[in-house]
C-alpha cells in the first residue's frame, strides 16, 4: 500500500507541476468565467468553481504533504550520511527532530564558527597580499638598467649637415 501510494503521489506531483496542468486549469477557470453569462452568474454556476477548487486544494495538500516528507527525509539521510563519512562533529546528526530552542543553539554555534573562520580567512589574505605587495614593490623601484659599452666597438658618428 505504501509503495503504490508513494507511485501515486510522485505521479500525480510530477503531473499537476507540469505546465501542461496549470494550462489545463487556467483554461477550466476561462471556460467556466466564459460560461457565467449563459448560466445569469447564478449560484450553482458559482458553487461549481467553488466546489472543484476546494476537493482539488484539499486532496492536493496531502499529495504535496507526502512527496515534501518523502524528499525532506532522503535529504536529511543523504546528509547524514555525508556527516558519518566526513571529519563533521557527529552532533549535527538528527538535528531537525531538536526543538526551536536547542536548534536556534546549534545554529549560534555554528554562526560564532564561521566568524572564527572568517577571520582567519581574512588574516591568511592580508598575510599573501603582504607577501605579493613586498615581492613586487623592489621590481618597481629598480632602475632600468644601462647596458655597458661593448669593448673595442667602434665609435657611432653623428652626421652633421
């Protein structure tokens, strides 16, 4: 039973999240909104729209509720298994089951981690721009160099008119 109701769901997710669907839908409410002067916008002609959206929202809802489980709880397993097999602090294991409170601590902490790493971060930047910045300032301050006469090169004249 759960087997082919999983089949159901992700058909029915992949189906009505398609743009086919939602044209589909837009053209019922056209034709039902084209259909209103031929019924005198009656109340049934209302009730019709009314009823069909409200049992389609409502089974609907279940639908998504399931597949947003369904992915939530392949996620946190993929996760989890990426924690097991990293150098990851195993207490980030099964943290979506903790209360608002004991997550809202673990995020504090995680926050306070990444500021220490940022900062070391930025001190490893400064410490290569430092490094770049001294290699390259003595190029810019030498002088091009003279090339020095060849020996026993004859002399160049210079005409003069």
């Amino acid at each position: 039973m759960d087997k082919l109701f999983a089949k159901f769901a992700n058909a029915t997710a992949r189906i009505t999240g398609s743009p086919p669907a939602f044209l589909v839908c837009v053209l019922l409410v056209v034709v039902w909104a084209a259909s209103g002067p031929i019924f005198k916008f009656s109340e049934t002609w209302q009730l019709v729209i009314n009823t069909g959206t409200t049992i389609i929202t409502f089974l609907m809802v279940f639908l998504i509720q399931n597949t947003q489980n369904r992915d939530g709880a392949a996620v946190q397993t993929k996760l989890d298994e990426l924690i097991l097999t990293s150098e990851a602090e195993n207490d980030f294991m099964g943290i979506e089951k903790l209360t608002e409170k004991e997550l809202a601590a673990m995020h504090a902490r995680c926050v306070e981690h990444a500021k220490v790493a940022q900062d070391r971060l930025e001190k490893v930047s400064a410490v290569r721009e430092s490094r770049k910045n001294a290699k390259a300032a003595p190029k810019a301050k030498r002088a091009p160099a003279k090339r020095p006469a060849a020996k026993n090169a004859p002399a160049r004249r210079v005409k003069t008119s």
